[in-house]
C-alpha cells in the first residue's frame, strides 16, 4: 500500500485510527496528534486508513513515537513497511540512530522492532503506569 505524508489536517483520522490500535486512556486524541504534528522535525506516514507511523527528528537522532495498524490490517507486513519508511526518511535526513519505547508486554511490537534491527538499551521501569515498564530501543543508521 502507497505510504503518504500525514499532516495536521489529518489528526481526526489519525486519532480515530489510534483508537482502535490502544485502550481508552492509552490513545492520542486529535488535539494531541494535531499539536505533534505542528511541531518543528516531527512527521507521520500512513497508509490510507490502515496505518500510520509518527515519528520525530532533532539534529543527527530521532525517534518512533506511535505506531499503529489497524486490526484487520495486521500481519501483512504494513507494520513493517511503515518502520521501514520512516527510518529511511530520518537516514536521509542525517539521523545516526532512531529511539523509542515500546510496553514491555507488546510481544507483537517488540518482535516487529527487533526484526527491523532495534535493539533493547534499557528499561525504563513504571513508564507507563505503576507496573507498567519500558523497554527502550535503538537502531543504528550510521556505519
Ligand atoms: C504492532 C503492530 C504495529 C504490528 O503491525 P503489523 O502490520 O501487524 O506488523 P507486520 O505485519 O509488519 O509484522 C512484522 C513483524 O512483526 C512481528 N509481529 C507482528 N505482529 C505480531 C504478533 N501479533 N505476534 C508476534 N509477532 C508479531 C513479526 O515478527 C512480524 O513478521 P512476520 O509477520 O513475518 O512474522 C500492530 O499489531 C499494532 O498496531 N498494534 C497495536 C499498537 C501497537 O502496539 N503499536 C506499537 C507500539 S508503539
């Protein structure tokens, strides 16, 4: 599927999308989406209404910040395409490395970014809620 730049005309379907992919209290309302995506280095692809990735870049590092496909487009390698993407603009852009965080119990996310070439750095313990730890990632663009 053909991945397009997202912008903040688009957080309704960008939020409506997230909805689906995150418990209540846990996914990104328009007016959150829209005010990320007016901030200076930060950007989003999707694919139609299947999926979007949302990413950042400051100088020479950048940084997943959401990721989400939709239930009945899952296990069909968008996930996949979508991390793809995005590194591959930010390596273009002059970024060494990407970051993000992902909840420690995300098996599916976790196996996605492992398979994309992130690897675990850390763990940032109650990150999410009391219990609730992360597991920090990194992947290498340079060398
Ligand atoms: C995680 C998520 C983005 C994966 O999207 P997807 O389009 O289904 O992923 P892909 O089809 O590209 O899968 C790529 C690889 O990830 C891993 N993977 C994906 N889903 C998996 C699952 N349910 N269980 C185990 N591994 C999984 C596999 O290694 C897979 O490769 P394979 O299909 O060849 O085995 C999707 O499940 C999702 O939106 N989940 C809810 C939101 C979320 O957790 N976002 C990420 C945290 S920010």
């Amino acid at each position: 599927m053909k991945l397009v730049g997202a912008g903040p005309e688009d957080a309704a379907l960008l939020a409506a999308l997230h909805a689906t992919c995150f418990p209540p209290g846990s996914a990104w309302d328009a007016e959150t989406l829209a005010a990320l995506l007016a901030l200076d280095g930060t950007f989003a692809l999707r694919a139609g209404e299947a999926g979007f990735i949302l990413a950042r870049q400051t100088l020479d590092e950048a940084e997943i910040l959401t990721l989400a496909v939709a239930p009945a487009a899952r296990r069909g390698g968008l996930g996949a395409a979508l991390v793809r993407a995005a590194l591959a603009r930010v390596a273009a852009a002059g970024a060494k490395a990407m970051f993000l965080e992902v909840a420690e119990a995300n098996a599916a996310a976790i196996g996605l970014y492992a398979a994309a070439g992130f690897a675990r750095i850390g763990l940032r313990r109650d990150y999410y809620a009391p219990g609730s730890h992360a597991l920090a990632m990194r992947r290498c663009l340079s060398g």
